[in-house]
C-alpha cells in the first residue's frame, strides 16, 4: 500500500507535472494517488487563493506546528513497515524539515496546475473545453462555473464551489471520464462525487435538430419529471435545449414521443476480489440490460474513478466484462462501478464491489 509520502511525490503526476521528478517512476494520474482526504496536505491548500498563490502556500508550510510534522513523519516510518520511531530532538527536527521540503516542491507543482489543466482541456481530441474557471481569483469560493464544449454542450453550476479542496481535486483530475457532451446529451458522473450530487446547475444542448415541438428529456433513462428538471427552453430555430437540473445524473434530449431503452445493471458476477500484488489485473462480471453499444459508441467501465483496462460486452447486452489493473487498488475499499456508452448513457451500482 501506498505510504503518506508516496502520495505526496505521486500527487506530481495528478498535476501533469512529472518531468520535474523522472526517476519516481509514477503511474499514471488516479484518484488513488491522491493524499488520504485527512492528510496534512489538505491544511496547506486550504490557506491558498489559487493553486499559483505560492506565497501562501510557502507561508503555510512554515506555519505547520513542529508537533505535527514530527507526527506525520512517525505515522510515514510506521506506514513503510519500521516501529514507532524514538527520535531524538535532532532526528526530530530533520524529519520535520524534510516534510517541509516535500511539500514546498507541492507548491511548485501546483503553481503550474491551472496552465496544464487549461492546456488539456482546449487539447480535447473531441472538441475543446472552455471554462471560466482559471480566470477565478478565489478557487475556495468559485461562484458562476460552467464548462462549456464546443457545439455540444455547456454546464453552469449554481452552486459556490470550494476547487481547492480534495474532492474537487479528484474531480478536476477525472474530468474526462465524469463529464460527457455530445449530441443532445449531457453526462455529470455524480455518483463518484457525493459533494455535487443535488448541487443545481444549468444545462445548455446545442445543435439539436429534433422538430419543432419541444423534445422529450430523459435521465438515466426515464422520462423526467419536475423533480429532475425545470425551466425548460428550447430554441428550435438555433437548436438549442437548456434546462435547470435538479440532480447530476446522465441526461438526453429525443425528439418528442420518442422511446428510450434505459440502461440497467442487475448484479455482478462476484462482488469482491482480496489483493493480490503479485497478480496484474481482475475481471468483473457485470450482468444488466441494454449493456451494449450502438456502432460508432464507445463503452466503458469505472471502478471508483479507475477506468478498465479492457471492456468487451455481450452480444444481447446483457453482460459486460470490466478488467482492472490490480495496483489501482492497492488501498482497498468499496467502490461504486459505473457502465457508460458515448452518446446513450451511463448506470451507476453504488457499493458495488470490493477489493479486501
């Protein structure tokens, strides 16, 4: 299992900043990765304005109480398999400076966060991504968000968000595969992230060509109701849809009266797996309906925030294979899993599965 400070040098490559330490060796960014949700490292960001607000986040480190390093780093040496260390002042105090030095270098990696995370999402092979965010001068009280792409969609949060925060981290570091806009559908993987599950949000669809009669909408596959959605406008001439969500969930415009088959998963196959470093990967079996994908859709599968490392299906769609790479769950735990297909949808299992 991963040790404190592991996580720490890991949290490199969450920024896309691993070329300033080659010989770590990291994988690639996932949530796993990430510092513990009560990690010393959270009291740092929590001081800073902005991920480049260095200044702050120097003062910060420089503030940590002596007592707490000592702490941290015995809790690392009990992690990496020593006993609870008998340090004497001098060790003491070199432990502590050394986790100080560890997270000045998080201040540098951090200051280059909004670039690389902005760089990335205009790189879309898709269709760029804007966002207002980066030109936001508070990321603990981020008011008026919204992510927008290009001819398909756009998300207007209504809600003041805290982006410094470990779970928008975790957000931020899989918006890929947590949000999805194409086609008259809009997908916000909330499921993974409890936070913005009933947070409201404005959702805008563009270049639909659906009639003149207001479309139908439906969320996880059912016709929604007032309880999902409100406000609704839609433009036809300009082929637009835009609405008030009431819940993050997986929604779609059809044309009026049309009919949609609801994904649905029933059960897996088995429903833990133990750890085992010494294996490579492990399957999920995933039995459900309407499980496969139309051609030109892509399918996926998300365990937590992991993705598979390779899917195939049914042909009826009623079963779907998910293999993982075992070292992605190193840190154990139950997690969520998740079936998407570009374009149709998404269901979600919630505790569904378990690696021991």
């Amino acid at each position: 299992m991963k040790t404190k400070m592991q996580r720490i040098l890991a949290s490199a490559s969450i920024l896309g900043v691993t070329a300033l330490f080659p010989a770590t060796g990291l994988a690639g960014p996932n949530d796993h990765e990430l510092p513990d949700e009560d990690d010393l490292f959270w009291q740092v960001t929590s001081s800073m304005s902005r991920p480049d607000d260095t200044v702050a986040c120097q003062a910060a480190i420089n503030a940590l109480p002596l007592a707490d390093l000592i702490n941290y780093a015995q809790q690392h040496a009990v992690e990496s398999g020593e006993q609870m260390p008998n340090w004497t002042e001098e060790e003491q105090n070199q432990h502590a400076a050394e986790i100080r030095s560890q997270f000045t270098m998080i201040c540098t990696m951090l200051a280059q966060m909004p670039a690389q995370m902005e760089a990335d999402m205009t790189g879309e092979a898709d269709g760029a991504v804007s966002t207002n965010l980066f030109g936001m001068s508070d990321w603990h009280h981020v008011t008026g968000l919204y992510f927008q792409k290009s001819g398909q969609g756009r998300i207007s949060f209504t809600n003041t968000l805290d982006f410094l925060s470990y779970k928008f981290f975790r957000f931020m570091n899989n918006f890929d595969s947590m949000v999805e806009m194409n086609d008259g559908y809009i997908s916000l993987n909330a499921a993974m992230l409890d936070d913005i599950k009933t947070y409201g949000a404005q959702l805008t669809m563009y270049g639909l060509n659906l009639g003149q009669t207001q479309p139908d909408i439906y969320v996880d596959g059912k016709l929604a109701g007032a309880s999902d959605v409100s406000d609704i406008t839609y433009d036809a001439s300009a082929g637009t849809l835009t609405f008030t969500a009431k819940h993050f969930s997986s929604y779609r415009a059809v044309a009026k009266g049309a009919s949609v088959k609801a994904m649905r998963i029933n059960k897996l196959g088995k429903k833990s797996v133990k750890y085992n470093a010494h294996k490579t990967s492990f399957r999920i079996k995933v039995k459900g309906k309407n499980l496969k994908p139309a051609s030109g859709q892509t399918i996926g599968c998300n365990l937590g925030f992991e993705s598979a490392s390779k899917v195939s299906y049914s042909k009826s769609g009623k079963t779907v294979y998910c293999t993982f790479p075992m070292s992605y769950f190193s840190d154990l735990g139950t997690f969520p899993l998740t079936i998407s297909i570009t374009g149709k949808g998404e269901v979600t299992k919630t505790s569904a599965f378990t690696v021991k």
